[in-house]
C-alpha cells in the first residue's frame, strides 16, 4: 500500500472531537472486534484516513472462548503487540479428554508460527487492539452504530474476474450512523467500506450478505468460574460430550484457564444440514460442567455470572463478500474454522488481508484489488475450509463420532497430526503424517465435484 500524504489522527478510542458529515473519507470500518480493529491498523499504517465505527465501548465483553492459537499470536506480534500479550496466561499446547483417557500435546512447531498460545478475555484483548489501531492513525468512534449502509447508486458497477460469486454486494458510499452518547445521527462517508460487524451482520445484511444454510453453523455457550487450576498449562477439550438422552454430540467441551483465578468453560455444538439445530445448549453446558473431572471446581457456586452465547458461521458460509467498493471480513464473512471454531486468529487475517486489497484499491487499482481480495479468500482458506465441512458432516453422525474420536484417543500419533490439520499449523514444505494425510485430502477434494 502507498502513503496518500495525509491521514487520519487520533491517538486513543472514544469519540472523535468533531464530527463532519460533509468528510469522505478514505475508508469506514464497520466494527471494531479483532476483523475490523487489525483492518483499521494496517490501513493507518499505510497513512490511509479511516474510521472504525463501533457500537459498544471499550472495554467491553465478548462471548468468546479467550484462547488465542499460534495463528493469533502471530498476527497479535506483527501488529506490535507481543508486550500486551506478556501479561496474559501462555499456555503449551492441548489436553484432549474423551472416554476416560487423556493426552497433552504440546503446540506443532511450524516455520512461521510461534509454538505457544495465550489466554485473555476478549475484555482486555479487543481494547488493546483496538487502542493500537488508534495510536497508528485510525478515529476509533465508541458509541456509535452504523445502523445502516448508504447505497451509492451513482456509482454502481460491475464486479467481475476470476473467483468472485454470481451475486456481488452493492456500492456503498459509507454509514448512516447513529452517535448512541449524543442521540444524533450522522452519515460517515468514504470511498470504501469495509464490513466488520461480527456473526449476525446486521450492516452487511443490510447490504445483501446471507448464510448459505448448507454450511456448517457453532452453536457455543461459556462462562467464567472461580478455579483452583487457573494456571494450567495447557488449555483442555472433552472430545465426547453428550445430550440429555446420553448421545455423543459433534462438539466439544473446552476448560481455559486464565492465570487470574478463573477458567473460561464452556461447550461448542456443530450443526450442518438441520442436524442438531434444536440443540439445548444451555442443557449441554449443564450437563458438562456436573461431568467435567471435580478439580476443576466448576459449579453454579463458582461461576462468575450468567454463560452467554452465540452462533458461529463457519467455513466462508456468508456471501456476497465483494463489491464495487465494499468488502466483508471476519465473521461477518463467515470466515470461522469448521475444524476447531476458531474465529479471533481468522478475523486478524481476513482484516489484515483486506487492508492490503483495500489500500491497492485506493493506490488506483480500483475494483480489480477487491476482486482479488476475494481469490485469495480462497488461495487461503477454500480448500482447506472445504475439507473442514466434509469433516463436519462426518462427525455430525453419533456412530461415526465414536468411533473417530475413541479411535484417535488410542493413538498419540493421530491425535498430533490432527492437532496440526485442525489448527491449521500444516507445514508447507514438509512430508510428516499431518502433511502427507492432507495432501491426500486435498487431492480427493479437487476431484469431487462441489
């Protein structure tokens, strides 16, 4: 991205000193989590004038599961962020719980990620990253909903080219915002918009993003409870939780610790083709803290405040993603791993990557960078995301759970190749079991039709 010469400044969020309607500017983020807030710091990095509109103020909670994979912490260190992280709980790697047995695999090395993970609320985490979007030169605007798009027929066009969908988003010449502090409504315009509103979107629904049904859907629910293992080293998943009738689900149970005295717990619950979409998910939070091992404490004693959850589209589920001057990023993209439900390492990465298409649009490519944005949405995640579904829709039958999951519990080796694939920490030029396995994959995916 090239320097236009002048940006925006601001050097912490809040509310900008003065707002001018008649401004347009560079670019508008709708939204300010991991998605938008590392989008507006590699624009204002490139000296871009942008504004992050956000609803909520910082610090502010976040139904999340905290735990930040090798994928985040790298994106988190080259946004210059490693000291914040110094103060979070790092862990080693995973303990895998199923069917009375137990295995703790440290992370997978990997040439370009770090072998370490970190737990932090997304409390602290999104203000932290939200303030460096700020100290880099983006007006970070708390309080104020972007409550819908302004459509910009003039400037409609076409979006064409290799690897975008049949149906594009329209123009949109920014936000019509509403200034939830001062009860005021203002239109905050640019030359391009990036939508960045989390799951349910309402601004990118607004412009015309749906869900496609097909795809795989997170049903999740956590919360936080005071734990004698607080300090754990690794972050620990139950393999084999179970409904109200006794049935092994396609979920999983997660126990994070957080080095202050509490875990984050909670359960995760996939569906895919109508299956288990009555799902109870408060039963099944139930049901898993009475069945998780006692020392972790969990209890209705311990718990810290009412769970919270959310859905989760998953595996790039949400489209149109593109427009002449609009694009949409991290979960309002639907950009969530199938794999594992990873959701913060991803909204860095699709940010990241549409900062740079966004700022050769500005350069004077035009909409020939956001068509590109868009291909290498899939040079990235396409086919590793597709494998994902398949492997949702295996797991999704009660059978084939069992079996997979018991059968892997028995053998180190299977659970640390798929501890590499599901993280998505395959190396790119290395042949061990993880690698070879995928490839193998990958190669049956690129000779199935759909």
């Amino acid at each position: 991205m090239t320097r236009p010469g002048t940006s925006a400044s601001s050097t912490s969020p809040g509310r900008p000193e003065a707002i001018d309607d008649s401004r347009v500017h560079d670019v508008v983020v709708v939204g300010g989590g991991p998605s938008g807030a590392a989008c507006a710091y590699w624009l204002a990095d490139a000296g871009w004038d942008v504004v992050v509109v956000e609803k909520k103020h910082f610090p502010r909670v976040k139904t999340c599961g905290d735990g930040l994979t090798p994928r985040a912490v790298r994106q988190l260190n080259d946004l210059g962020l490693s000291g914040a992280l110094a103060g979070a709980h790092r862990y080693d790697g995973l303990r895998a719980c199923a069917y009375g047995m137990s295995l703790e695999m440290p992370w997978p090395d990997h040439p370009s990620f770090p072998s370490v993970g970190y737990v932090i609320t997304r409390h602290d985490l999104d203000q932290i990253v939200a303030e460096r979007a700020a100290k880099a030169g983006a007006i970070v605007w708390e309080g104020a909903e972007a409550i819908g798009p302004i459509l910009d027929r003039a400037t409609a066009g076409h979006v064409g080219g290799a690897g975008t969908s049949a149906e594009v988003l329209p123009s949109c010449a920014g936000a019509n915002v509403l200034d939830r502090d001062a009860g005021r409504h203002h239109e905050v315009r640019a030359r391009y918009t990036v939508v960045a509103d989390g799951a349910n979107s309402r601004f990118g629904r607004a412009l015309g993003t749906s869900r496609d049904r097909d795809y795989p859907l997170g049903m999740a629910l956590r919360g936080y409870f005071r734990s004698p293992r607080h300090d754990e080293p690794f972050i620990e998943s139950h393999l084999d939780i179970r409904d109200a009738s006794g049935t092994v689900v396609p979920g999983y149970g997660w126990v994070f610790p957080l080095g202050d005295g509490r875990v984050n717990a909670g359960v995760g619950l996939l569906s895919i083709e109508g299956r288990w979409k009555g799902a109870n998910t408060t039963q099944l939070m139930d049901a898993f803290i009475d069945w998780a091992p006692a020392s972790w404490g969990l209890s209705k004693t311990s718990l810290c405040g009412p769970p919270t959850g959310g859905k989760l589209p998953m595996g790039l589920s949400v489209r149109p993603r593109i427009g002449p001057n609009v694009l949409a990023i991290g979960d309002a993209a639907g950009s969530i791993n199938p794999f594992n439900g990873e959701g913060i390492a991803y909204g860095y990465e699709t940010g990241r990557l549409a900062a740079a298409c966004v700022g050769r649009a500005l350069s004077g490519e035009g909409v020939h960078a956001l068509v590109d944005y868009e291909s290498q949405l899939q040079d990235a995640y396409g086919l590793y995301y597709r494998m994902a579904r398949e492997f949702v829709r295996l797991i999704s039958r009660p059978e084939l759970m069992k079996v997979c999951v018991s059968t892997g519990m028995h053998s180190r080796s299977i659970m640390e190749w798929l501890l590499r694939i599901m993280a998505n920490l395959v190396r790119p030029e290395e042949i061990g079991p993880a690698e070879a396995a995928y490839r193998a994959l990958c190669t049956i995916g690129r000779l199935t039709p759909g």
